[in-house]
C-alpha cells in the first residue's frame, strides 16, 4: 500500500462527515437529557483536566449535564470505539486526541473504528510538546544536545506514551530532522514515563506542559525547545525548534470535541458556537494556559482539514521509521 493511497484513503474518510441525518430534533429542543462525553484520558490527565473546564461550562449554557466518562488505555481506543458505536443523537460525544483520529488510522493494521465515523465539532485546545532532558546529560540546549547525540547514538534514549503514539512520533520525527540515533523506550501514558526520566532511568522526553512543566520550574528537568510555532506564555524563556534551526518541526497532542456520524448538523453548530464562546472566556483560556497548551477553535470543515494535513505529514514519519502495530 503506497503513502499516497494511505493519505488518500483517510481524506476521503475526514470528508464525508457532510453527510449529516436529515432526522433530526430541533436544536431548540436539545439538549433534553444528560449528554455523556467520552474521554480517553485518566482522571487528572490532561484531556481530562481541559475536557471537564469545557464541559462544565456547556452544563450551565444548554441546562443538561455533560457527564464525564473516563475510559483510559489502549492508546485511546477504548473511549474512541465506545463512542463510534454510539446512537448519533448529540447524547453521546468524544473529547477526541491527535492518537484518535490521526496517529492510531496510520499504525493500526486492525482499529476498531474509522475516522469516517466521527464528524468533528470543534478543537479547543493544543499542547506541543516540550523537549526535556535529565540533568545529568551533557547539554545546556538543542546544539549541545544534537552534538552528544551523534556522538554517542543509542547512548540516549526518549521515552513515550506508548508505541505508534504521537510523542513515540515525536521523537522518531526528531531523529530524522537531526539525524541522531536513540532508544526508544514506551511507557502506558505520560505518568510513568515522566516519573523514570525524574528518576534518571531514560534521558529525553517529548511531553506537554501538563506533566513537564511542574518538574521544569522545579529544576528537576532541563527543557531544550517547544515543537511549536511560537513560545508557551508561562515558558517564555524555553525557544522553539524553528528558533533552533529546525523548521516544521510541530509536534503534540490536540483536544477537540466530535460525534458520532450522522449527527444533526444543527447539533453539531450548536455545540461548536458554545464552544467558541467558553474557551473565549478569560478564566477559561488562562486555565488552558496554565496547563501549557495553547487555546484553538476551528468550523467542523476546518478541523477536517487539519486532521488531513497533519495525516499526511505523520504517514511520511511512519513510513520512513517502519512503524507497524497490530
């Protein structure tokens, strides 16, 4: 199968989540009842943490609540499946990941759902990752860091949420751009990665700022570039790659809200207008902020562009590092 039959494929998937139910209650009656958000992140993760700020603002602008259903592992499959198979009514949506809806299509042979089986709402938030080292490494920024690396190949090693997952993506992406050699090391989330690199048991880590930035103020990791386009606000001093010398290098994890397909689309306006209107409220955008990601909203149509856009650029990742998960 070649690249371009794979990015073609998962196109065509995004795209057809214009074919909405013509059936559909008013949105002046929705919602009537409890709405459940499936949410692949462990209770405090970071999906966790910005999924429920939103969803206890959405409680109190549409009268209904919008229940919080934590269904961690298996790289976000459990919660991602869960919802797929959902009646497509608005009472059943998905706090959808970058491993849901552009990693997992691309390195699971067999997945138990489709892109095509969602309709995206809205994004609401992205954290880029942030490249941290154990102090004990040998380097005080990126230069440094690529030098010793290349010395020393298979000397470093990265940990990541998982294998096929967006920071185990991350850190192959690294490798190609800087043409360095390390040990990848998959850990089942962030928590038990970040606690071995405080440990000094792995070096690196591509995170997000919910777990790495606690541990940068309190020195007890040394953070080498954001995988942004510009600087977090509360890691002004921390550059980003491109500052660096290496461009395009954007890497992290996005948190967005989608249905199941067929969803009304006067739902789905519905739901993506109060969206934009919680996470432009200041103590909303300066929660999120906090957590060290960066507030987004987008239209149903341009979530589905980004998703293929960033499909193609990960399928090139995949295919040049042999990634390939049953």
């Amino acid at each position: 199968m070649t690249l371009k039959y794979i990015i073609h494929v998962f196109i065509c998937c995004i795209f057809t989540f214009g074919n909405f139910s013509s059936q559909a209650q008013s949105s002046l009656s929705y919602p009537t009842k409890p709405v459940r958000v499936y949410n692949p992140s462990s209770p405090g993760g970071g999906a966790d943490v910005i999924g429920r700020l939103i969803q206890q603002e959405l409680t109190k602008n549409l009268g209904q609540t919008f229940i919080v259903d934590n269904r961690p592992g298996a790289a976000n499959i459990i919660a991602t499946e869960l919802a797929a198979k959902s009646t497509p009514d608005g009472y059943s949506l998905l706090l959808g990941t970058t491993g849901s809806f552009v990693t997992n299509p691309l390195v699971y042979k067999k997945l138990s759902y489709a892109v095509s089986d969602f309709i995206p709402i809205s994004i609401v938030a992205d954290a880029p990752f942030i490249l941290s080292i154990h102090p004990s490494v040998p380097a005080n920024n990126l230069a440094e860091l690529i030098s010793y690396a290349k010395a020393n190949p298979g000397k470093l090693s990265f940990a990541s949420f998982g294998n096929g997952s967006s920071s185990h993506m991350a850190g192959e992406y690294f490798q190609m751009l800087t043409g360095t050699k390390l040990i990848h090391v998959p850990y089942k989330g962030s928590a038990p990665g970040m606690s071995d690199l405080l440990a000094g048991n792995i070096t690196m880590t591509f995170d997000s700022g919910l777990s790495s930035i606690p541990n940068i103020q309190a020195k007890k990791i040394r953070p080498i570039a954001v995988a942004a386009s510009k600087r977090l606000a509360n890691l002004p001093d921390v550059p980003t790659f491109a500052e660096l010398g290496i461009a395009n290098f954007n890497a992290g994890s996005w948190y967005g809200f989608f249905a199941p397909a067929g969803t009304p689309r006067e739902i789905i306006n519905l739901l993506n207008k109060n969206i934009h209107q919680i996470v432009a409220m200041p103590e909303i955008s300066a929660r999120i902020q906090s957590l060290g990601a960066t507030v987004q909203v987008n239209t149903p149509e341009e979530y589905a562009t980004q998703i293929s856009k960033e499909t193609e650029q990960w399928a090139m990742v995949i295919q040049r590092a042999k990634i390939q998960l049953e």
